[in-house]
C-alpha cells in the first residue's frame, strides 16, 4: 500500500518556512521603530503637549569685545556699559582691592586688579558676568607673564610686580613702539640715581583723568601716585600693559638718558637727553613744535 505513512501530515516546502521567518522578524523590526519613536516623543507630532521633548543646545550669539592696552579699571567698566550688557559696577567690585590682588602682587597692602587685567579680544554673550570676564583677563596676564624673562629686574631687586609698574608707565607714556625699552632704560636710570620719575601718566592716574595737559594743580596732588612730587615708583599700575610693554620694563635698553620729553611733531616719538642743558633745549624745540 502506497503514501505517507499514518499520522504524519505533510511537510511545509523550505520555501514557506523561510518566508515566514522572515515577516516575522520584519514585524518585530516595526515593533521596535514604533517603540523607539514613542520614547522620543513622536506623539508629539501628532499634537501631544504633554510628550517629552528632547532639549535643544541654542548656540547664543558672540560678541568680540576689544580691550585696548593702557586701559585703567574705570575705563573697562565704562567700555562694557556702552557696549555690553555686563555691569561696569560689578566689573569694579570684582576688580577692586581684595586678597586676589594682594596675592598677585605678593604684597601685604590692599591690591587692586588693576595692571592684571590683561588687554585684549575676549569673546562675550548675553550671558557672560563681569567674574567671568575678570577671570578670563587675569588668566590671558599670567599666561603672557609666563612667557617675560624677569632675570635683568630682579638682578636689580625689582620684583614681578615692580616690573608691572614700570609696563603700565611706559604704555601710556610710548606711542612708538621702539621706544618702549630706552623709556624703560630712562626709568631704570633714575630709579637707581634715587630722582623722582617725573611721569605724567601717573598724577593723569591720581586725577582720575587722561587730561592732554596738566595744570599746576594737578601737578601738585597730594597722591602717592604723583612721581612728580614723591621719589620712587608709585604703589601700583596706572593701567593694564601689554604683553611687549611688560617685555621692555624687564629688560630695558641700556643706554645714560636721564631725561625724555615729547617731539610734539605728530610722530608720536621723544627726544632723549643725558644733561639737564639739553632736555631744556629739547623741551624749547618741543614746545616750538607745538607751536607754543
């Protein structure tokens, strides 16, 4: 007797065991998409407010903020009120005496920041503080501190910050940049011949003005920063310097002027002199030039 043998039904082909294999993988594959889909808030698409939503990164707009060299504490806080929404009040406080200056300074005396405050292009938002900001300058001051070799100064007992001091005179006081280390060499002579050091920029810090021309008045303040009436360096920096203004108070040009005074002739330089005779003549050519 012939055919399949007694309780065996037949056989499905290959062919339709695969195929089902197939759908049902494929199924489970929808399963998972439209699980996924749930989990990252698809019915919201669909109009459901109470979905979740997955946050967003907003890349808020930059604004590059130019802080020029020679700048005092004042003038950046007066600079970010007109130009940024950062407070110039809080700048000030941030900025003001306090155990971070002294301990920039190494000293034992109320410090400000001022001269820490390193000049240069930082990038702002709506939501950068004035803290922010300040941290940001004193971390650009001592990484190009880092890079100034202060061996020449200290040979001759000036500290860091003496050296600071010095910078901050001589970027108010030089527009030409070579003349920036014989300024410094200037300063270096008559610190150590023990005169006063005669420097404008520095009663123009105790004023509270860059005033073009100084009065007998000012010249005469009563302010330990006014060189013209107290020997020696000021307390502290009249402004922040930069990086080359830094370099030239640490090692100046060696040289045996005592006296320097503005040409007046729209070069922005000085004349240089060894003798009190010539820095008259030169003070009588600058004021010729002047037309004075």
């Amino acid at each position: 007797m012939s055919g399949r043998p007694p309780g065996r039904g037949r056989r499905r082909p290959r062919t339709e065991r695969a195929h089902g294999r197939t759908m049902l993988w494929l199924l489970l594959i929808v399963l998972m998409v439209v699980a996924t889909g749930l989990a990252l808030g698809w019915d919201r698409i669909r109009g459901d407010e109470d979905a979740p939503v997955v946050a967003e990164t907003v890349e808020l707009p930059v604004q590059k903020l130019l802080i020029r060299e020679g700048l005092r504490r004042e003038d950046v806080a007066a600079l970010l009120d007109a130009e940024t929404s950062i407070s110039g009040d809080r700048y000030l406080q941030v900025t003001g005496p306090g155990a971070r200056g002294r301990q920039l300074a190494r000293a034992n005396r109320p410090t400000s920041l001022e001269g820490f405050l390193f000049p240069a292009t930082y990038d702002i938002t709506e939501r950068t503080t004035a803290d922010e900001l300040v941290a940001e300058q004193v971390a650009a001051y001592l990484s190009n501190e880092s890079q100034v070799d202060f061996s020449y100064a200290r040979a001759r007992n000036l500290t860091r910050y003496d050296v600071l001091i010095l910078a901050s005179m001589i970027e108010r006081e030089v527009a030409v940049p070579a003349e920036r280390r014989v300024v410094a060499g200037v300063l270096y002579n008559r610190l150590r011949a023990g005169m006063r050091l005669d420097i404008d920029a520095t009663v123009q810090y105790a004023i509270g003005e860059w005033k073009p021309e100084l009065t007998a008045t000012d010249l005469a303040v009563d302010s330990p920063y006014n060189t013209r009436r107290f020997p020696g360096l000021p307390p502290g920096p009249i402004a922040s310097p930069g990086l080359d203004s830094i370099r030239a108070a640490a090692r100046p040009a060696r040289n045996d002027f005592i006296y320097y005074v503005a040409k007046n002739d729209g070069s922005g330089g000085h004349y240089f002199s060894t003798s009190p005779e010539q820095f008259a003549s030169d003070v009588a050519r600058s004021r010729a030039n002047a037309g004075g």
